[in-house]
C-alpha cells in the first residue's frame, strides 16, 4: 500500500491534477521556478549559490509529493476494499426467467446482460448476479462479501426483506429476483466507486475552505511580489546589500501559504468517508458525511435503538382473592406454547420467582393429554390454554374485559387500577384469566437499553435533540421516553406523521437524521437530511437513503454524527495550525532576507538561526516534514468529544492554534542546529 | 507615561462608553422605524424630502439596486463636487479670489470626499473658496457617512431578516442617517466648538501685524501675517462625527482655529468615535441581541486600548538618541517629557497619542500632530491601525461592516473547529459567504501593497519622497494605506499633491470604498435569503470573552501577515536602527 502510495505521489504532480488545489498547485510551479534558477546557477552565474537553490527546490518538491501522498496514502485504503468487492463482482451465469414463476422456461445469460425488469431464477449455491427485489420464494443468503458479516441472512418476498445485492451467494432454497438495477449502476458498483472516491466531490464546506485558503494564497503571492520592488527600493536607498533573491521569495510563499491544510485537505475528506466504511457505514456521498455532523435532530426508532427488541414480563399482579403464586402459575401455562419472546420472558419470570417449571408440560406426551393451546390471533387477540376443562386465558385488557363480561363475571376494581397504573409507567398490562374469572395482570416492560440514557446526554451536550419514534400510544411512550431520557417522542407513529415531523423540523432550520429499514420508511428517508438505511432494509428504503449501515445497527448514527463531526474538526483545526505557523516562518525568513540590507534587522532573528541559508532552509524543511508529521492525524481524525461548542473551541484552539504558533520556533530551530551539525548551513 | 496621561485617556474611554447606549439605541430606532421624540419634529421633513426626490419609502431594495442606488448617488456626489472645485472661480463666496483646482488635485479630492477618506493632497485655506468647503466638502461629510451608515443597516438586515430577498430602501436609509442622526448631532457639535472658540465666519482672511516681525526664506522683512478663516465649525463638526477628517485648514486639527484648547480636543476626539462606537449597540439592538454588539464593541475596545498605550508609551519615552546624549526626556510638572516633535504644546504627549490612534482606527484622519514626527513604533501604531483594514472602530457604517467581515472568517474557522457547518446569529456560512468575506479581507492589502510597490520603482513615485531610507518607504507606504483604506490621514513629509499619487491615489480610495461596497451588499443579499438555524448547545457563541479573543486575534494575524515584510523595511528597521 505504501509503496503505491509514494507511485501515486508522483503520478498526481500532473498539473492537470494539482490544478484542482490552488494552494498545492502554487507549491508546484514555485518549485519548477526555482528547478529552473537552479539550472540557471548550474549553468552559469545563478542569483544564489546553486547548492542552496538546489536544496530549496528539492524541498519545495517533497513539499507536493508529500501532500500528494497524504492524499494517495487516503486513496490507497480504499482502494485495497474496493479491488476486494471487485473481486466478488466477476461475471456469473443468470438463468434469466420467461415467466416470473418457478417452473417457466429460462435462458443461460451473463450476469452483464441483466437489465432492469428482468426476472431471473438464482438456486442454493449460485452467487446472485445482480441487484433485485425477490418476487417469489426463501433462502438463506450469505451477503459476507457487502457486509464482512458471515452469518447468513433471510431473504424472502414481500416485507422488508426483500432486497438481495448482486455479487452476494445463496446458500439455500431458491428465489425468483426481479433486477432492479443495471449493470454498472448496482449497490456493489456504487460502493466500489465511492470507496475509490473516484467520483468523489468536494463537499460544501470543503469549497468554502478551499476558497478561503485561495483568498490567503493570493494574499502572500501580492505580499511576496511586492517585496522584490521593496527590497530594490531598500536597497537604492540603503547603499549596501543585495535585492531579495527569486529562490527566497519563492521560499517564503511556500512557507506563508496555507501548505499544511492545503496538501491534508482532500486526505481529510477521504479519511472521513474512510471512517464511515471503517465502521461499515456506506455513505452515498462526502456531503452526507459532512451533514451527519451538522445534525441537530436525531429521529430515533424506539424498538431495537432505545429498547431491547422485545419487552419483558417483570411483575405479577393479582386480584385481591387470588394469590400471586397462583396467577405465576396461570401465567405460565398459557404461554408455555408462546414463542413470542414475551410469552417466553413470563416462563422465565415464574420459575425465577417461584420456581414453577411448567410441570404438567414438558414431558413431551403429555400435551397431548386434554391440553390444547389456543394461539394468538389478530382478530382474537387473545391467546392461552385449555387444561382439564379449565381454560387459561391472556390477552391485552381491553379485549379480556369483554371476555370476563361475557362469562357472566364482574370485573374486580383492583383489576383496573392495576392496569392503568402499568400502562402509566409505560408498560404493557396483559390481563389473565381462568375460566372468564380474572386473576391478576402480566407487567410487560419495555427494557431501555443499558446506558443510552448517558448517550443522549451526550448527545444533549452536542447540541442534538433526540425524539423516539414508537407506534406506542402517548402514556406508554412518554412513560419511555421519561426512562430513556430522550428530549421528546412521537406516538402512533404513522409514515405521514413521520414526513410531517422532518418537514416541521427542517421549516425551523433544524437538520434532521433517521434510520429506516421499511418501504413505509422511504418517504421519511428520502426527506431527511442525513438518512441511514439498514443494509437489511427493503430496496426503496435503500435508495431513499443517503447512507447504507451494513451493520443493520440503528444506534450507530451516533457514531456517524461524530465522524461528520470530527471531518469538519480537522479541517478547521489544522487551519488553524497551518495559519498560526506563518509568524514563527517571518521571524525565521525577513531578517535572513533583509539583513544584507539592514543588519539591524538581525535582531528579528531571535531564534539565532546560523545564516541567512539555514534560517530559510529550516523553515522550508520544516514546513514540508509537517505535512507528514500531520498525515496520521488527518487520517485518523481529531479526537471528537461531546461538550459544549465553547469548550471544544478554547480545547483546540489551545492545541491548534498556540500549539501551531509555538510549533515552528521550535522546529526550525532544531531543523536549523541539525543543518549546522550536518555543516550543511 | 504620567498618572495624569492615564487619566485623561481613562477619562475619555469612560465618557464614550456612557453615551454608546443611549446614542446606539436612538439609532437602532431610527433605522427601525420607531417613534422617536426627533421623529415626531423632522417626520413631514422626511416625507417632503421622499416626495421630492420621487421616492416611495415603503418600496423595499434587493441587495443589487440597493447598490446601484449608493453608486449612483456617490457618481452624482463626485461629479458635483468635481464641477464645484474646477468652476470655483467664477463662483460666489470666494472672498480670498482663489482659482480653479487643477484636474487631478480635483479628480484626487472629489473621490477622496465621496469615499468618506478625505485625503488632502491641497491646502484648505490656499486652495478652496468658502462655497467649495461648505456646499462640497461639507456636504460630502454628511452624504459618504450616511451612505456608509446606510449599507451598514442593509447588512444588518440581511442578518436579522430571513427568506427574504430584499434589505431595506437605500434613499430612506440615507435621509435618516442624515436627518435624525448626523444634521442633529453636528448641529449640537458646531454649537459647542463654536462656543469653545472654533472660527465660523463668512468673513475674508483677517491680517494681523506681528508683535516680533521677522524674515522670510529670501530673507525679506515680513512684518504682517494673513489669518485665514472661514465656516470651519460647521465643517469640523461632521468631519469628526463622519469620520471623514478633512480639515478646512491645512494643518487639520492642529490648527489653533479649528481645535483651540483641550477641551475642544476632547470634544472632537468624542466625535471621532461616537458613532462607530454606538452603531456596535445599534447592531446588538437590531440582531436582538445586544451581547453580540457589546462583543463586537469589546474587540474593537481591547485593540483600540493596547495600540493607543503602545503608541502613548513609545511617544512618551521620548528619542533613544536624544537619550543616549544624556538629554533629560523625563516628564515632570514643568515639561512634557518624551518626543514632542510635531506636536502641539496645548494637546502634550497623551492627547496627541491617543488622537493617533484614535484617527486611524476610525477612519477619520484627521490629526492633531505631526506623525511622522512620531518615534518610529509610535508612527507603527496609526500605520498598523489602517492596517488592520479600518475594523477598529473604523468609518461610520464602514468600520462595523469590515469587522463582520472578519467575524465571518473568524465564525468559518472556529465553527468548523467544533464541528459544525459555521453560522453567525443564525445563518449558515457556505462557501458563498466566504467568497465575499475573503474579497472583503484581500482587496485592501492587494491594492496597498501593490501601489506602494509600484511607487517605489517608479521615477514619479520616488519624486516625491523626500527622506530616503526606512523612514521614506514608511511615508509612501503609509500614504498607500491611508488612501487604500480610506483613512485619510497622512503621514506628511510625502509629496502628495503630484498627478502620480493623486491618480494613484484616486484609484486605491474608489477600489477601497466602492469595490468593498459591493460584496458587502452582495453578502447581505445572500445571507437575506437563508433560513435562520435555532441556536443550540453545538452552536458557536459568538458573544463570550472566547470568541471576542479569537476575533481578535484573527484581525491581527491578517493584518500581520498581509503587512510585516513591509513594516519590517520601514518602521520597524527604523526602530531596530535607533
């Protein structure tokens, strides 16, 4: 990877390519300026020693190889996963359906042939040639070559399961795919093309950054021009001395123009995108990237990202004549038979609080002995069992409550209270009866994830707002959303109520970020600034989005938030640094250049650098090593810490900013004592 | 530096202070549209003056004709005043008989008025009759500081307002700014200089026979001295209030006729900053948020403190030279102490530092004393303070605008430092904004820079420079930087009333108003249209002690980098050789 990288540096000195970067573009043509005086200086009377143009030139050189480095090193990562996907992404055989049904006639075609709307037929074994939505059929898919997961993943018709991704391999059963994509143009060519960042633009602030370093560039070019009619003036009037050499002045503007953010700059954004594919997160573009960390609001699913999936038994509670024990026990034979992780987290409860191991059942045969289970149903509702005559009975309240009615009992108060008072704090009340008479209620629980309440927190610092979206009804999720600690929810979320949500925030200015894996979830995704997909999601959800998690995991757009954080960090921090280095440069660079002329400027030279030549030798070499002193920080990032903006300002102005004043003195200097060491001064 | 020194700066810093708020907060509702107590007596004043020029004040201005609308009337202003100076001779009010101005003194002066820079390459008192100073320098002080004003609010509103297009009305901004700011403040002004002993007289120079003749360069006996004088409180008091600073006299404000005592000294170092200083309230007050101006207000204070005692101290401690031969330089009752070349007896050491300071940091230029008799770092001071791009405090309207220039940059840096697309008081800064910030910030240093170099290489601009060396480089350079900020004030010991620097001259003046006057409209035309973005915990303050020094500090590393190789071969080499 290095050795291509150093290949790369050279390739990109092409000045169609340096163009692109005005301030590495300056550095370039001074160094071929000052190639030339060297030549100039080999050939015959130079305007310096050619020994010194040489050296400054040489040094002006490695200043753009190691910029273009850093940007090739960036590339480089990249491109090793990107050559892996494109290894997986070789041509396969297709039986291209007539009819889309199982048993239609088919033609052998390459996988290239493939265009949108076509049906093809993929069995256990075949790798599946191109993107699609499966319209017939389940199979297991092994999708480790997209997501680096090896555990194999369910792909079936219709729901939110539907999408397959070319290049992937069935491992099972068969699926009829409709192909959604052209060749070329799929989700494993897209990713290829990102992570090479071949396609890749500057991103909005990028631009603006980039104009600004233009703006400074242009500054020092009009104060390094005018300085030659100063120094001729200077020396007229002061008798003595020599005019400032071209190679000094070009010396100087590669040491005053912002180099060390101008060569880092596009390694910056590339590390940036590098992060998120780091962290299996496929951004569609650098300025969603950046966006992520502009977020202000964060729409949260409830289920999977603040609580545990499932919700769990965590109470039994009686009616007055009925005893607990005795409830447990009912409780556990009507959902001995439920797979639901619910029915088997009120087992669980039973034998944890009084050792009931549903006796009766188990023993395999038994079952069958006058036990038969009722299952839960959408129009029922209602699930349970029935035992020797007595019928065990579960379900939500308000549909027991008729049960109890129609079997001729009265409803104990107690029972009511009860209920209201679970679903008060959030929870889900599951009454439970024998034989129409009510015995007490299940408390269900939603289990917040452990410390999310400490990341919203952290988000809060941040700036970010987070809302919980939940189809709960507003106490059960106010009741959540008080125990998360999210800053506000939204109930009986519907896919309207959701698009309404985003449009109101973005109305307000606000930047708004979610993660969505349903079809439903398209229209919200698609209007959400920073839109996160699940790579299980269906395939409209994934074209909606701006980024792909391959994780499916919805809490990483926290992490997502903080590297868009970080990119934006380093650019300004190393800005920062890159400017502030220009004052430790004058003190090293004016008084070498004048003192010909004026020798009281010698006391500006309160580094004591040995000569003229070394004092700009130093400066020219330092500012070239901390292009490559820097690159691991540009690749890695600055470290991004949730606390007030105020505080993360002084933090890095304290770091950036009087770090890059003090830095250079300290630099050049050793530079310097190393150059007189090595009696190269 | 003397207790008594200390004081009287002190003194000054505190009675400005006080009157920013009520000052500041009257403009803010005037440019608003509030009732105000003047409001209800000029108010059918106002409306004649729109029906005569034609305007409706209620047909609001996209960024585009509002500028249209401040070049046209400053083209009008410049030919008036151009006419005005070419025909004074067969113009009445001309007791003293002078003739018509040459071409390019005239060109160099009607640009230098409209371009609120007042550079003086003539004699007032030789030069122009009492119509040409009162119904063309006096009126240009009033109309260049509206307009500044003007563009000022316009870039206020392009803050404040959001998805909108349009920044107010250019004619009703210009006749507030005049009527229910500038005429009543002036008169008030006047009034008081007059009392304090300022000339104002329709009168011809007056001859006055000397106590103790004596001869002149040919060696003639001279016995009779011609008092020039004329309408000059009228004229000083806006030239303060405008920081316009073109004197009547030629010796601007160091002339015993248009700056008598200490007391009117203090008086129109008030003037110089009084409105730059309130429109920073003004600004708080229109943005709703007055933290913002006091910030803004506090950047310009810190900078303004630390330059003036700089300047006062180098000034104080008097000619290493001088020192070096065992001269006692030491201020005590009886002396003034310190290097009192160039400077008046009755201002002393403190007044005539911070008046350096204070001209140059508003834009205004006028002077009190000799800088080029300053030591070479106190002469850096005032040469540094134009430097820095007239953001320090700076020209009524125009100062403010500069500085909000610097914010942006200074906003963009540190906001993407803490991790966020940068936005001030809401907006969004994109790469728009940058673009019009980073012309702001280039064209002045590009255009100081390059005219000064052209000046030192070529024939015509070498001419004029009377003290080789650092101290000649220092002069051209700071005429460059006078004129490239449209300061004004001059250094002397220039040449300057040549066709070069006056045409050289007229060019850096029109870039640095007129070029500046369009992307600041064009910013606020931008910023007009965008959303505002609520501000939470992520979002920068921009008002805390933090930001205020980052600020700061951004204006001085430009400044620095932009001028340091230039300062380095001329006052600062200058200094380094004592």
């Amino acid at each position: 990877m290095m050795q291509r990288a150093v290949a790369d540096s050279f390739r990109k000195l092409n000045p169609r390519w340096m163009v692109r970067n005005p301030v590495m573009f300056v550095v370039e043509v001074g160094s071929l300026l000052t190639t030339a005086l060297w030549i100039q200086a080999l050939l015959g009377p130079g305007e310096a020693p050619a020994g010194f143009i040489g050296t400054v030139s040489l040094w002006l050189w490695f200043t753009v190889l190691f910029a273009n480095f850093s940007e090739a090193l960036a590339e480089g990562r990249g491109k090793a996963q990107a050559e892996a996907l494109r290894r997986t992404r070789k041509e396969t055989q297709a039986r291209k359906l007539r009819q889309p049904h199982r048993d239609a006639a088919f033609d052998m075609v390459l996988s290239s042939a493939l265009h949108q709307g076509d049906v093809f037929l993929v069995e256990g074994g075949d790798t599946i040639p191109a993107d699609g939505e499966v319209i017939q059929g389940i199979a297991s898919v092994d999708e480790s070559a997209v997501t680096g997961e090896s555990a194999p993943v369910i792909r079936e018709s219709g729901g939110d399961r539907s999408a397959v991704t070319g290049g992937t391999r069935l491992l099972s059963d068969w699926l009829i795919i409709r192909v959604t994509a052209n060749p070329g143009e799929g989700f494993l060519d897209r990713m290829i093309s990102l992570i090479e960042g071949a396609k890749r633009q500057k991103t909005p602030n990028e631009i603006a950054l980039n104009i600004l370093l233009a703006a400074f560039t242009i500054i020092f070019l009009v104060v390094c021009m005018t300085l030659l009619p100063y120094s001729i003036y200077a020396v007229e009037a002061a008798g003595q001395g020599t005019p400032v050499t071209i190679t000094v002045l070009i010396a100087l503007l590669v040491c005053l123009i912002p180099t060390t953010i101008g060569g880092l700059l596009s390694a910056i954004g590339i590390a940036g995108m590098d992060r998120m594919i780091q962290r299996n997160v496929i951004a569609m573009s650098g300025r969603a990237v950046e966006a992520a960390g502009d977020v202000d609001v964060l729409l949260l699913d409830k289920t999977g990202t603040i609580t545990l999936g499932n919700r769990q038994a965590v109470e039994f509670v009686p009616v007055r004549s009925v005893d607990v024990r005795d409830l447990a026990e009912a409780a556990q034979l009507a959902s001995l038979a439920d797979e639901t992780p619910e029915g088997r987290s009120i087992v669980v409860l039973a034998k944890e609080q009084f050792g009931l191991r549903g006796r009766t059942v188990g023993a395999g045969d038994d079952m069958h002995d006058g036990m038969h289970f009722v299952p839960f149903t959408a129009q029922t509702r209602i699930s349970g069992v029935d035992l020797n005559g007595t019928s065990i009975r579960k379900g939500a309240p308000d549909t027991m409550t008729a049960l109890i009615q129609n079997a001729g009992n009265v409803i104990p108060p107690e029972l009511r209270t009860s209920v209201d008072a679970i679903a008060r704090t959030g929870g889900t009340p599951l009454v439970v009866t024998r034989n129409g008479a009510a015995l007490g209620v299940i408390h269900l629980k939603d289990i917040v994830k452990g410390g999310i309440n400490e990341r919203f927190a952290h988000l809060r610092k941040m700036g970010i707002k987070t809302v919980m979206i939940t189809g709960d009804n507003p106490l059960t999720a106010a009741a959540i959303a008080a125990e998360a600690g999210v800053d506000d929810f939204l109930a009986q979320a519907t896919p309207e109520a959701k698009l309404k949500l985003i449009r109101e925030y973005q109305a307000g200015g606000r930047l708004v970020a979610m993660t969505g894996d349903g079809t439903n979830d398209a229209p919200a995704l698609a209007q959400a600034d920073v839109a996160v997909a699940m790579n299980t999601g269906t395939q409209p959800a994934r074209e909606a989005a701006n980024m792909i998690d391959l994780d499916s995991n919805p809490t990483k757009l926290i992490e997502i938030v903080e590297i868009g954080k970080q990119l934006l960090m380093t650019r300004g921090s190393l800005t920062t640094f890159s400017i502030s280095n220009d004052v430790a440069k004058y003190f090293a660079i004016i008084p070498a250049a004048f003192v010909s002329v004026y020798p009281a400027l010698g006391a500006l030279n309160f580094m004591h650098l040995a000569t003229p030549q070394s004092a700009i030798l130093s400066a020219v070499i330092f500012n070239a090593l901390v292009i490559i002193a820097l690159i691991p920080l540009a690749l890695r990032g600055v470290p991004y810490r949730a606390v007030g903006a105020a505080q993360l300002l002084r933090d890095n102005l304290l770091i950036y900013g009087f770090g890059g004043l003090i830095a250079p003195f300290i630099g050049i200097k050793v530079i310097d004592m190393i150059l007189v060491a090595l009696n190269l001064a | 530096m003397t207790v008594n020194g200390i004081l009287q700066i002190a003194i000054y810093l505190i009675v400005l202070l006080l009157l920013v708020k009520p000052l500041g907060g009257y403009m803010a509702r005037v440019y608003q549209g509030e009732r105000t107590a003047l409001g209800r007596a000029l108010g059918p004043i106002e409306r004649l003056t729109y029906r005569l020029i034609g305007v409706n004040p209620e047909q609001e201005m996209g960024w585009k004709t509002y500028a249209v609308a401040v070049l046209v009337f400053s083209v009008f202003g410049m030919l008036f005043l151009y006419a005005l100076q070419r025909l004074q001779g067969i113009l009445p009010l001309n007791p003293e008989g002078l003739g018509d101005v040459s071409a390019d003194s005239a060109l160099n002066t009607a640009i230098s008025f409209v371009s609120n820079t007042n550079w003086q390459g003539y004699g007032g008192e030789t030069t122009m009759s009492y119509l040409t100073q009162m119904l063309g320098m006096t009126v240009q002080n009033f109309a260049s500081a509206a307009a500044g004003m003007a563009i000022l609010i316009a870039f206020i509103r392009g803050l404040v307002r959001h998805s909108t297009s349009t920044v107010g009305n250019f004619w009703v901004d210009l006749t507030r700014s005049v009527l229910y700011i500038l005429l009543p403040l002036a008169l008030v002004v006047a009034v008081m200089l007059v009392g304090l002993g300022v000339v104002q007289s329709f009168s011809p120079y007056q001859t006055a026979t000397l106590v103790q003749p004596t001869v002149d360069a040919t060696g003639n006996q001279v016995t009779e001295q011609t008092l020039a004088i004329g309408p000059a409180a009228s004229q000083i008091a806006i030239k303060q209030l405008g920081t316009n600073g073109g004197g009547f006299f030629n010796t601007n404000s160091a002339h015993p006729f248009e700056n008598p005592t200490p007391l009117t000294n203090f008086l129109e170092m008030l003037s110089i900053l009084l409105i730059p200083a309130a429109l920073c309230y003004t600004f708080g007050k229109m943005v709703n948020d007055t933290r913002q101006g006091w910030a803004l207000l506090a950047a310009m204070l810190i900078m303004l403190v630390v330059f003036g005692v700089a300047a006062y101290a180098a000034e104080g401690a008097g000619n290493p030279r001088l020192t070096a031969l065992g001269i006692d330089q030491a201020a005590t009752n009886l002396l003034p102490g310190g290097n009192m070349e160039g400077k008046e007896l009755r201002f002393g050491i403190p007044n005539s530092a911070l008046w350096a300071t204070i001209t140059t940091a508003a834009s205004n230029g006028s002077v009190n004393s000799m800088h080029d008799s300053f030591t070479p770092l106190g002469g850096l001071v005032p040469l540094v303070m134009m430097q820095f791009g007239e953001v320090v405090f700076g020209g009524v309207g125009s100062g403010l605008y500069g500085m909000l220039a610097f914010v942006i940059v200074a906003v963009f840096v540190a906001g993407l430092m803490v991790g966020r697309t940068p936005e001030y008081l809401g907006k969004k800064i994109e790469s728009y904004e940058i673009k019009m910030a980073a012309l702001l910030i280039l064209i002045m240093p590009v255009t100081v820079l390059g005219l000064t170099a052209l000046a030192v290489v070529t024939g015509p601009g070498k001419a004029s420079v009377f003290n080789p060396g650092p101290h000649g480089f220092s002069e051209v350079l700071y005429g460059f930087t006078s004129m490239g900020n449209n300061n004004g004030s001059a250094f002397t010991g220039l040449g300057a009333n040549t066709p070069f620097y006056n045409l050289f001259g007229a060019l850096a003046m029109l870039i640095a108003r007129f070029w500046l006057i369009v992307p600041t409209l064009a910013l606020a035309g931008s910023l007009v249209r965008k959303k505002r973005v609520p501000t939470t915990a992520g979002t920068l303050p921009t008002h805390t002690p933090l930001f205020i020094g980052w600020l700061i500090v951004i204006v001085l590393i430009v400044g620095a980098l932009n001028f340091l190789p230039a300062l380095a071969l001329g006052p600062i080499v200058e200094h380094l050789g004592l």
